[in-house]
C-alpha cells in the first residue's frame, strides 16, 4: 500500500515530459526487498512507461519535423546539431520493452488482470514499433475478459488496426474492423454517435491508403455520409458521421499516396463547403475521375455542416506540395491559408510554411531562365508573404524570412529586394508600430537582410542596378553597423553610374555625403584593379564629372577638400597611366594645392610626369599584387604580448590581492598604446571581472579596444573565430553583471547569429539580472530551455539561478522536474539548490515535500547546510503553516546539526517513514 500511495503521487505531480527515474528506481527498490507488486503497482509502472514512450515517440516527430525545416535555412546551424544529439539521445530510450516485459510477467506468470485502458496504451505503442504480435497478444487478453469494463472498446479495434497498417497488413485490418463493425451492433460502449466511434474508421481507411487502395477507404467514407443522410431521415446508423477528422485522413493518405491532385480535390470541396473563397484556376489539377472518387461523393460533402480543414490537413497538403515541386498550387493555398489566419485571427498559421515556401520557389526558379517573366511572378509572389505583419512577430521564424532574402539574392533581384527593405524600413519607422515585437525584431534582423540584398547586387542585371538605390543601400547599411560598401559591390556603383551618366546621378543624388561615398567607391575601383584603358576612362570620366561640380561650388570646403585628397592620392599611386594634360585638367577644378600635393606625392613615389607616348601605354603600368613582384605588406603593429596576458590571467584569479582593479586597467591601457594586446581569451575574462568590480564603463573601452586585434589575426580564421566568440561572450557576461540587460541581449543573440552559443555563466548572468523584469523566471525559463537547445552544458550556478528564479514565482513543480534533470546529468548540487527548492515548497504550501527535501539534503555527501533552509522551515511552521513545535524542531536543528545528521543516516530511509510523503 505504501509502495502504491507513492507512485500514485510521484505519477501526480508530474509533468509531461518529465522523467520517470524516481519511479522506476522506487519499483526496483520494491523487488529488491522481495515484495511481489499488486496488480495496482504493475498497472502505474506499466502505465508511466507507456506515457513515456508516447511522449518519446511525439517528441521525435517534432525534432525531425524542425529538422526538416531547419535543413532548408541552415544545415550547418548549432540548432540542428542539438536536435539530432536529441533525437539519438530520446531513441535510446527503452520504455516500450521495458513495459512489455512487466506486461508479459504479470499476465503469463502472475496470471493478473488488466484494465481496458492499460492496454490500449500498449497497443498504441506497438503500431509505433510494428510490433503485430506483442499487439494480437494484448489484443488477446482483452477478449478473454470476462468483465464488461475489461473488454476491448472502440479504441483497441482502432489501435490494433494501426499495427496491422504499421506493417501493410490490409487482410487482417480489413477482418478486424469487420469484427469490430459485428461488435458494435450491440455493445452500448461502442455508441455509433460518439466522436471516439469514427477511431476504427480513421484507421481502416489509413490501412487502405498504405495498401494501395484508396478506392476502398472512399467508399468507406461514402458509407459514412449515407448512413448520415439516413439518420437525419429517421433510419437508423450504420456508421458514425463524418467529422473533419475524417476528411484529414483521406487527404492524408492521397498524399502519402503521391496523389496531390486528388487531395486538392478533396481539400478545395471542404473549403466549398464552408463557403470560402477557392480560386477557380489550378494549372497543375487533373480532370480525370479514375482515381477511386465519384463526383457524388465529393459534392455531397457540402450537405454536410461547414467542417473546415483540420490544422493537420493544411499541414499534409502543403508539404506534399513542396514535395511534389508544385510551387503555383503551393503559392495558391499558402495564399488561402493567409486568409483564413486573418479570418480566424490566428495570423502566426502560414508562417511555419514560409520555409518551404521559400525553398520551393529557389528550386522553382533554378529550373527556369532568369529572363522568363515567371520567374519574377513567383518572386514576387514569395515576397508578397513577407508584407503581413505576422512574418515578423515570432524570433522562430527568423531563418525562413533570411531566406526569402537569400532566393532573391541567389537569383539577382536587387529591385525587388530593396522595395522589400524599405516597406519593412518604413514600416519600422512607423510610429503606430513603435515598440512592437513586430517592428523590434525587424531591427534585429535587418542587417542580415541587407547582407543578402548587398549578395544580390553580384547577380543582378546591370539595367536593375540604379546610383540611387545603391546609395540608399549603402545609407541603411552604415545606420545598422556593417559595411556599406563591400569590396563586391563596387563594381555595381561603377557600372550604374556609366550607365545613367552624370546628369542622371546629379538630379538623383544631392547629399554631399553621398557624393564623397562615389568618389571614395570610384577611387577604390581605380586602385584595386589593373589600370586597363576601360577602367582608366571610367576613372576619369567620374573624375571631369565631378570636377564640373566642384567648379560650380556645389560642395562645401570641407567635402571639397576631402575630394580633392583622394583623387589627388589616387592618380600619384597611378601615375603614367594618363597624359601630363589630361592629369592636369581633372585635377585644376580642385584648386592649385591639390595640383601641387599629386606633383610631390608623385615624384616621391616615382611616378614619372613625362606625357611622352610612350610612357603612357599600358608598358608603363605598375605591376598588379599577383604578379611576382608583389611585396607583402608589413607585420601589423598590433600584437599579443606576452607580459600584459600573463599580467592580466594573475589578476582575474579570485585569490590576486595585488592592485586595485583601476591600476590594472590603466596598465591595460598604457601596454595596448603600444600595440601589446592581451590574449583574446584573457580579455573576454578581463572584462567580466572589470564588471564584477563596477568598472562597467572601463569594460566596454576594454571590449572596444580588442576589436583592432581581431583584425589583426586575420591570418589565422580559426583562433580568430574563436577569438570573437569568446569576447562577445565575455561582454554578455560583463553588461549582465552591469544590469545592462538590453547590451546583453545584443550580445547575446549576435553570437547565436553566428552560430555559436554562450557559456552558461553569461546565461546565469543574464537570468540574475533580468530579476527585476515583471516575469523574470519565464525569462528564466526561456533562457535555460534556449540554452539546452543549443548544446550548452549547464552547471551548478547556472541550474541553482534557474531553480532560484522558478521558486520565487511559486512554481514548483518546475523547479523540482529541473532538480531531476540536473541529477540525471550528473551535475553536482549544492546547498544553495536543495534551500532554492525548499522554498519552492513552502511557498505552495507543500510541507511533506519541503520536509523530505529537508531530510535529503542533511545525508547528502559533503553537504554543509546553511542556514537559510533552516530559516525557511521555521518560517513555514510560523506563517504559512503555523505549527509551534514543528518551529521550534527546526530552530533546534540549527545548533545540533550533527545530531540530526546521525539520527537520519541511522534510519537510511526506510520506506514506512515516508509513506505517503509526496501524496
């Protein structure tokens, strides 16, 4: 009995997906004392193994379910590792073999007796690993029940017949579902009009389909409309009615089958039938009728009250779709299911579609000619899904939206790219939409957006490339921090400019600034190229253009003279390339201290001035960086020294008691002006602990000055990888301990962008500091379960923040499943933990757990109590459960700890002491 009450409770409060150690450690605990278990005790193992198995088996389908997105947008990602490590980690699981096992020794050697509902568990576990005969043998034990409430009901014929369908055996679900059909025709648990009844249907018609039979599974659907038409005229049932379940499966299974046609068929009459609105036109459907379907049968589903599709039927269709590359029949019902998100106002529906989507369409386009004005419809028709406001109000469904970027980019539609970019900038700016989810995370995604609209300008047509809007791309770019000219988008500038010619450009581009970006854009095309004739011309040409301003006094003196110093600077690197007169008239407009500057800067780099003919052919260009006259650049003066990462490791150890934390950083300072840097990983741990001191502000001059290193070990991509990781989550971790949450998050998600993951003390940092938000431990909680998606391995602090921030909001339970998890990972707890969760506890109220929490803690090996679980049991039996003697028990406790400790040891947890403890 005691055996029983304890597993009844441990089976209460738990939690789905939570472990079932304790209860399987309580069972064996049980036949190791030599107790033979009651049917009761067989029924919970059993039963807890079997909801386990089930929640294995649903777990997996989603991973692989994600999986498959996720290989669409990044294959590579850290994300997609987690996963799979999941997925073998979830599958080595033996749940299902385990509650056989105990299932056959209860029934074959202890001759017991089990409920309906026991077995159908195990029934529905056995469809999951094709198991037929462990199924029949269950099956068989239900039949040779004598009792009415042991016997097989609707949901065992229909899970039997899902392990025939497991394993293609039509024959035996077909006289299994006769059997079954002969049953319910007097067995009132078997009611015809109940939803549960239409279970054996579902699954005979799913068997049908998998054996190559759909014909057979739509007449079974056509007897269920006509025995519903008859009951409505006051015949009796001889099949249950339809429900949108039963429409799902039918679609499922002409999908499964490869027969898309069909299933759209099926699908637009449900959607007729509920009077929405079903483009008439489908390029891709088929006429025929010789797929087992009447046209009776598809119009009379409209007789029938509205049954809109099922979520899952959406589902089947679309990916069947993007599996059978039938990108306008996609794009149609993606489109339909856009209006019923918006109707049902459930507007986040299409978006875990947009991946593939987005895929379908880049598959699309590669099989056609760019040219094809096709290929711009389905462009435009990917994009248009971008224009809702739900494609930005989820943070999961960032990769999909980056890859829509990424099919305009791979195809070179840089128009249509940056019409996208600016809706989603004004949209931004729109001040209606101010703090939104909507209009924060298209901030927090627009610099990868413009990365893939910089990509796209190495594809595109040169006629789709303006002076303007490559400006206004630039202009973004520097507001959002990264480049705004790439090394392969000069070229792009150089060619719309000669295409649209100065007078174009002129009337298009006013600012000043972005004047100076042409000039510094066409300076570094002269410099990075060979000097041929056509790159010269296009030079000058820009050049004389420019020069016609400047002689206009458009420009003002400052802008001016930063013009004249680059183009001055450029034709002296570049000497001999023009005539001395044709150097003298692009230069004259910028004024007679630029003539002089050019005449020194070339006489010092030898450049000769002779106009000759024949100093001014293409023989007298300098030699271009691949030739074998090529000198490689100086060493940067940026280095690591050794002395200053030596230094700086001593003084971020905990014991260093040598000088202040001020000192250290004005010798940080002092050893960096001379190009001596820490290592990188010293200053991602130097910040941290300039934080921890308070010198928040010195910290992040610290994180500023390491990035000049980074450059400078550019020669080595892997150290310098790592490198950046390793500071990035230093500075985490630096502005968390600031309480700088917002910096913190900044840094965090750049190194997730990037693949990589933060180390769960800048995680633990960033929880303890998010204490002050109005739901802290959901951040907690959010922060953690992120954390493990990523692979990081959690330690002590990490899991004794997370288990602090879930007690304080009274979830207990929560705290307690985290407390499990962190002992099946073998990570060590400390007092901090078991006082964390004794709070939890009393909290709630839950005195017995509290008080064996207690208990466990004082044997714990080690273990060196403080006092606030003391404090907090007292508090307990003061306020929340008043209790004078209990109080005083505990005060008690707190001056003789060692005996307390031996009287525990001594009782070495017998069982009777805890009956009924966790009840």
């Amino acid at each position: 009995a005691q055996y029983n009450l304890l597993l009844r409770a441990l089976a209460e409060t738990r939690s789905i997906g939570d472990p079932i150690l304790l209860s399987l450690e309580l069972y064996n605990d049980l036949i190791a004392r030599g107790i033979v278990p009651t049917t009761r005790i067989y029924q919970r193992i059993i039963s807890l193994l079997c909801y386990r198995d089930d929640e294995v088996h649903r777990a997996i389908a989603e991973l692989e379910e994600s999986l498959e997105t996720k290989y669409l947008t990044n294959p590579s990602s850290a994300s997609v590792k987690a996963d799979k490590s999941k997925i073998v980690q979830l599958r080595s699981e033996n749940n299902f073999q385990s509650a056989l096992q105990l299932f056959y020794a209860a029934t074959s050697g202890l001759h017991l007796k089990f409920s309906t509902r026991l077995c159908n568990l195990l029934l529905a576990s056995c469809s999951h690993y094709k198991n037929v005969d462990a199924a029949e043998r269950i099956f068989g034990h239900l039949e040779h029940q004598t009792t009415w409430e042991r016997a097989p009901d609707t949901s065992s014929y229909a899970k039997l017949i899902r392990a025939y369908e497991s394993v293609n055996d039509v024959a035996n679900a077909r006289e299994l579902f006769q059997r079954y059909r002969d049953a319910s025709k007097d067995r009132k648990a078997m009611k015809l009009g109940e939803v549960s009844a239409t279970a054996p249907w579902h699954a005979m018609m799913s068997a049908f389909f998998r054996g190559g039979m759909p014909e057979e599974a739509v007449a079974l659907l056509q007897e269920m409309m006509a025995s519903a038409d008859s009951n409505r005229n006051g015949m009796p049932p001889t099949a249950p009615p339809p429900n949108p379940g039963t429409y799902s499966t039918i679609i499922k299974g002409f999908c499964e089958a490869g027969d898309v046609s069909s299933a759209c068929k099926w699908f637009d009459q449900l959607l007729a039938a509920e009077q929405a609105a079903v483009a008439d036109e489908s390029a891709n459907e088929e006429e025929s009728d010789d797929d087992g379907m009447s046209e009776s049968s598809l119009q009379s589903i409209s007789s029938f009250a509205p049954l809109p599709p099922t979520r899952q039927a959406w589902t089947d269709l679309l990916h069947a779709l993007h599996k059978a590359n039938d990108i306008h029949a996609f794009a149609r019902y993606y489109r339909l299911l856009e209006v019923r998100s918006m109707k049902d106002r459930i507007h986040e529906w299409p978006l875990p579609y947009l991946s593939l989507f987005a895929d379908l369409t880049k598959r699309t386009v590669e099989s056609l000619a760019s040219s094809e004005p096709q290929v711009e419809a389905l462009l435009e028709s990917l994009v248009s899904s971008l224009r809702t406001p739900a494609a930005f109000s989820r943070p999961t469904v960032r990769p999909a939206v980056l890859q829509v970027f990424d099919v305009l980019a791979s195809n070179g539609r840089f128009a249509l790219g940056m019409r996208t970019v600016k809706d989603l900038v004004d949209r931004m700016n729109d001040p209606i939409l101010a703090d939104t989810a909507q209009v924060r995370h298209i901030r927090q995604w627009l610099p990868n957006i413009l990365k893939s609209t910089q990509r796209a300008v190495l594809l595109a047509h040169p006629d789709e490339l303006s002076v303007r809007q490559l400006l206004d791309l630039a202009n973004l770019a520097t507001s959002f921090s990264i480049p705004a000219v790439p090394e392969f988008m000069v070229p792009a500038f150089v060619t719309a400019y000669s295409r649209e010619g100065l007078l174009a450009v002129r009337d298009a581009v006013s600012d000043h600034g972005e004047w100076l970006l042409l000039t510094q854009v066409f300076a570094q095309h002269y410099r990075s190229r060979r000097p041929d004739e056509r790159v010269s011309r296009q030079y000058q040409s820009f050049v004389t253009g420019l020069g016609e301003l400047v002689a206009r006094n458009t420009f003002t003196h400052a802008v001016k003279d930063q013009m004249a110093a680059l183009v001055g600077e450029r034709l002296a690197e570049k000497g001999g390339i023009f005539s001395e007169e044709e150097t003298v008239a692009m230069l004259a407009p910028f004024g007679a201290a630029t003539l002089a500057q050019y005449t020194s800067t070339a006489a010092a780099s030898g450049s000769d001035f002779d106009s000759s003919p024949e100093h001014t052919g293409v023989n007298s260009v300098a030699p271009s960086p691949d030739s074998a006259s090529f000198t490689p650049l100086p060493q940067s003066p940026i280095r690591v020294g050794e002395s200053i990462t030596r230094f700086l490791d001593d003084f971020c150890l905990p014991e260093y008691k040598g000088i202040t934390p001020i000192e250290s950083y004005n010798r940080y300072i002092s050893s960096i002006q001379n190009g001596l840097h820490p290592a990188p990983a010293t200053t991602a741990q130097y910040v941290t602990i300039l934080s921890k001191h308070g010198l928040y502000e010195q910290a992040k001059h610290v994180y500023a000055s390491s990035q000049p290193l980074l450059e400078a070990i550019s020669y080595d991509k892997p150290w310098q990888a790592q490198s950046w990781f390793q500071i990035e989550d230093g500075m985490m971790q630096a502005a968390a301990i600031a309480g700088d949450v917002v910096t913190s998050n900044v840094h965090r998600q750049r190194v997730i962008e990037q693949g990589g993951a933060p180390s769960a003390a800048s995680y633990a940092a960033l929880i303890i500091a998010s204490k002050t938000m109005t739901d802290d431990a959901t951040v907690a909680s959010n922060l953690f379960a992120e954390s493990q998606s990523l692979g990081v391995k959690a330690h002590t602090y990490l899991y004794n923040v997370v288990i602090s921030a879930l007690s304080r909001a009274r979830r207990a339970d929560e705290a307690l499943a985290l407390f499990a998890k962190m002992k099946e990972e073998g990570v060590r707890w400390s007092s901090v933990t078991y006082g964390a969760l004794i709070g939890a506890c009393t909290r709630i109220g839950d005195e017995q757990t509290a008080k064996y929490l207690f208990e466990e803690m004082l044997v714990q090996p080690g273990m060196k109590p403080r006092v606030p679980p003391f404090n907090t049991m007292i508090q307990m039996y003061v306020q929340i459960k008043p209790d004078r003697e209990q109080a005083l028990l505990y005060y008690q406790k707190i001056f003789y700890p060692e005996l307390v400790l031996q009287r525990v040891r001594a009782l070495v947890y017998p069982l009777e002491d805890y009956a009924g403890v966790v009840a």
